[in-house]
C-alpha cells in the first residue's frame, strides 16, 4: 500500500463563464466539483493504475465528507484526521475571454491537538505502507517542519518518502534527508538561493541536495523536460510536444509515477522515461490527477533520454 499525505486539501471547483467583472453579479455557467489537493491528486493517478493507496491528512464539515464519499467512489482508502472548521474551496473561474482566475481559501485552522492526532495516527499508517507520498502545502496552524518530522519517524520505521512541496516546508523538510525530492524550477531556486539559467545550472542544485543524503532528485522543468539526478549520475528526459489542455497537475503525475516504478524496483532511465511519459500524457487532459493510460503508454517511445 502507498500512503499519500494531504495537509490541506480541498473541493476544486471549475467554474465556466463568458467574462469575469469584479464588483458586480457574476452569474457562472456551470460549475464541477472533483476532489483535489496534490496528494489526492496523485492518490487519483496510482488508483487508474490499480494500485491500492491510503489518503491521509485533514478533513472538516460537509466538504469534509463529501471528499470522503468522493474517494470511496475511486476506491482511495480514506484515513484523514477530521478538524471542526470546513475543508476548503479552491475556485478556478475559465472565461471563455481566455482569463482563469483561482480564488484559493486559506483551509481550517489545524490545533495542538488535532496535530498529535495525526502524528499518531501517521505512525500507524505508515507501518503498514510500502512507500510514503507527503505533497503539497499545508493548512494554517501547522509549522513549516511538519514534513521534516514526518520523514524523521518514516525514517525511524525504514520506511521512504517521496516530498513534494514549496518553499519553508521544503527547505525545511530537505534537512530530514528524505529518499526522493520533486522540485520544479523555481522551488529548487528557491532552496539553493539563486537562479537557475540551465540544465548544468540545475545538475549542480541537484548535487547540493544529494550531498546532504537525499537518494534521488527529480527536477521537473515543464514542457522543457525533466531531470533525474542521482549521486555520480544526472539523466535528462526531452519531452514530446503535445496539445497542452491543462499543465496543473503534472508535478502530481511525475510523483506517482516515480512512486510506482520504485515499487516495481524499475531502474533509472526507464523510471525517468515513465514519469515523463505521463506527466506529458497528463497534460493533454483538463482535469488534473486524470492520465489518459494509452496515450502515456504510446508516448513511452517518443522519449528521449541523454547522460549530462
Ligand atoms: N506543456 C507540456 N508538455 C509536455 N509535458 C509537460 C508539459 N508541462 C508539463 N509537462 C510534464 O510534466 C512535468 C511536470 O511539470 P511541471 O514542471 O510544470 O510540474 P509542477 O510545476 O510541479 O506542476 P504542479 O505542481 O502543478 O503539479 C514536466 O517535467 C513534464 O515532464
Ligand atoms: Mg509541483
């Protein structure tokens, strides 16, 4: 069983309209409700390859059980820490001008005492998972050495981590040594304090992190590709160019991939070829955490791996 972390999760709404004015009646044109927040995102992704996952984190109010009947549905096992105040909306208005807005909510406010329930209940979790996934930001209340904490006690139990997330909650995490990072451009130069022009630029960045013990370091660049570095190692992985629908999301695809070829022991180049693969197939679909199979399986070949 795979364990995903999400500390704040939330109902992603899509709502469609011809224009957006603030400060008047906006009258949307229809509206869908999926569940979302990136661990749950990438729970969706390893769920569509039949794997069976764990969804943890918090969860509050009615948008709190509904995201619970949501992930019954997908067959996502659902063992989330349940706070007073509601689970929050992220909003993303399309208009049909070309202008998306997103209106994030902040989330619940996470106690003292609902975050010893959940480190509690993380322990238990994380025995019994193979691997752990810990994605995304985290709601207010929780201090920005969550992650590192998590990665200390998967540690203790010999259990490894893949950490996806930003800023202090990523730099802070790194100091626990956890077995994969994902960083995407910008929060590696955020981590390593300058900016990163090119690929050597971004070999070197991976490097500081490997040195500090962390196993394996997956940058994803966008559409400019993706880069596995691993000590005494540094593969690149040019992506096909494809009818992009909808980028959101591909960060999460990369890491369930990953996930996946480190369960099945899959080795550098193909892990690398995997990930890009449906991170590239994910992005031709509109709904985040949604990997047409086929087109990622048929897209196997157009990658091209090269040493740099
Ligand atoms: N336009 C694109 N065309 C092809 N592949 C893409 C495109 N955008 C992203 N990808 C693939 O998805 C990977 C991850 O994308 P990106 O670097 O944008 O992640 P991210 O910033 O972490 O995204 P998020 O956090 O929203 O999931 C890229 O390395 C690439 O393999
Ligand atoms: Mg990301």
């Amino acid at each position: 069983m795979i364990l995903t972390v999400t500390l704040n999760p939330a109902v992603d709404k899509t709502y469609r309209t011809g224009e957006l004015f603030p400060g008047r009646v906006n009258r949307m044109r229809s509206v869908d409700n999926i569940p979302g927040g990136k661990g749950i995102n990438v729970s969706k992704i390893l769920r569509q390859y039949d794997y069976e996952v764990t969804a943890t984190g918090f969860l509050g109010g009615y948008q709190g059980k509904w995201m619970e009947a949501q992930l019954d549905r997908l067959k996502i096992r659902s063992a989330f820490v349940h706070v007073e105040e509601e689970t929050r909306s992220s909003m993303n208005i399309v208009a049909d001008n070309g202008y998306v807005t997103e209106i994030l909510e902040p989330g619940p406010h996470i106690s003292e005492a609902h975050l010893k329930e959940f480190g509690a209940s993380f322990i238990r979790l994380a025995e019994e998972s193979s691997l752990i996934i810990l994605s995304g930001s985290a709601a207010p209340g929780i201090s920005a050495d969550i992650y590192a904490r998590l990665i200390r006690s998967a540690a203790a139990m010999g259990k490894k981590v893949i950490l996806d997330t930003s800023g202090e909650l990523l730099k802070e995490g790194i100091q626990a040594a956890p077995a994969v990072v994902k960083p995407n451009r910008k929060e590696l130069e955020y981590i390593i304090g300058r900016r990163l022009q090119d690929r050597e630029d971004v070999k070197d960045a991976a490097n500081v992190l490997l040195a500090s013990g962390i196993r394996m370091v997956m940058i994803s660049l966008g559409d400019k590709g993706l880069i596995l570095a691993r000590e005494g190692r540094c593969l690149y992985a040019r992506v096909p160019r494809v009818m992009a629908m909808n980028t959101v999301g591909c960060g999460d695809s990369v890491v369930a991939s990953l996930a996946m070829s480190m369960t099945a022991g899959i080795g550098e180049e193909e892990l690398l070829q995997r990930a890009a693969a449906v991170s590239a197939a994910n992005a031709t679909t509109l709904e985040s955490g949604n990997v047409p199979l086929k087109l990622a399986e048929e897209m196997m070949k157009d990658i091209e791996i090269m040493e740099i």
